[in-house]
C-alpha cells in the first residue's frame, strides 16, 4: 500500500485486498467513535464479525442499504450485541462507503469496491482508496459531504427521520 503523510493533509492508501481488513482494524483499536457505512450487497458472517468488533457500548453503527428485507437483517444482527444501530432504506444504492469517526474526532474511510462480505474481506481482488485524517482538513470535509450525499432521500427503517437521528430501538426487534 502507497501511502504519503503531511501534517495537515490526511494520510492515503491505495491497494487492493487487505484494506477492508486495515480499515476495520484501525477502527475498532480507538476507544470509540461511529461507524457509518453502505450494504448494497452482504453476508452474515462478515456483519456478525462486524457486530462483535463494535459491540462496545462507545461505539455506534449507522448503515444505509438498499432494501427493507437487508435492513431488517442488519438489525436484527446488531440488535443481538444490543449495539446502537441505525439502519435506512435508499433505493438504488450501489455504493460502497466505510467512514469512522473516532470520539477524539479522527476520521478514517474506505471508498472502493468493498461490499461487506467475508469475500471482499479475505480473497476478492478489491480496489479502494484508504484515507484516514484530522478534522477540518479539505480531505475530512469531502468524506462528510459524501456521507451527506449518501445520507440524503435514505429514509429511517421505522422513522422518516434520517439517519444521524435515528437509532433502532433493540427491545422493538428483540
């Protein structure tokens, strides 16, 4: 992985399989933050693996996907951990988007061909740009205006409200 670093600028990676891996290594080590991310496509060993590495009560998870069946799934996976989740429904999704942001405000994102899939995790041939940062830095700035884009007409699975406000309530799918 090529990486380049300078004080204010956040650090880049671009690579091929491992870096979902490094990404989620990298996240869970902090000592808490929110963990938002795109499900167009998944698998349950990867989600229940996902659930465990944040199932610290410091840690949140907001994920968009792109049917209610999906939605309904994931929260049912992370409902088990009792894990604040978010889960909305946007139509028409494709994308695949990991962003964490650490309680210290640290952001680190994964922005390539990763489904979150044991797949994509150990033996695809994934492509992606690994970017980790410090706050109100230009690149931190364009990975929230991604989020927000991704964030916008994604409806809450049990609410209209968006994601960033809306938080499954564990003892409603328990």
């Amino acid at each position: 992985m090529k990486s380049r670093q300078n004080v204010n600028v956040a650090t880049w990676g671009i690579g091929c399989t491992g870096l979902l891996a490094t990404f989620l290594d990298t996240c869970s080590q902090q000592r808490g933050g929110h963990l938002f991310f795109t499900a167009p496509f998944y698998d349950r060993i990867f989600l229940s693996d996902l659930a465990r590495l944040f199932a610290a009560p410091r840690f949140s998870v907001e994920v968009i996907v792109n049917n209610a069946r999906a939605g309904r799934d994931i929260e049912s996976l992370f409902c088990k951990g009792n894990i604040k989740i978010s889960v909305c429904l946007r139509h028409n999704l494709h994308a695949k988007v990991f962003i964490f942001e650490s309680s210290a405000g640290k952001f680190t994102a994964l922005i390539g061909s990763h489904n979150p899939t044991m797949s994509a995790n150990v033996c695809n041939l994934e492509v992606g740009v690994f970017t980790a940062g410090v706050p109100h830095s230009a690149t931190c700035q364009m990975v929230i205006d991604l989020r927000d884009c991704l964030r916008q007409e994604a409806i809450g699975m049990h609410s209209t409200n968006h994601a960033r406000n809306f938080y499954v309530d564990c003892d409603y799918i328990n």
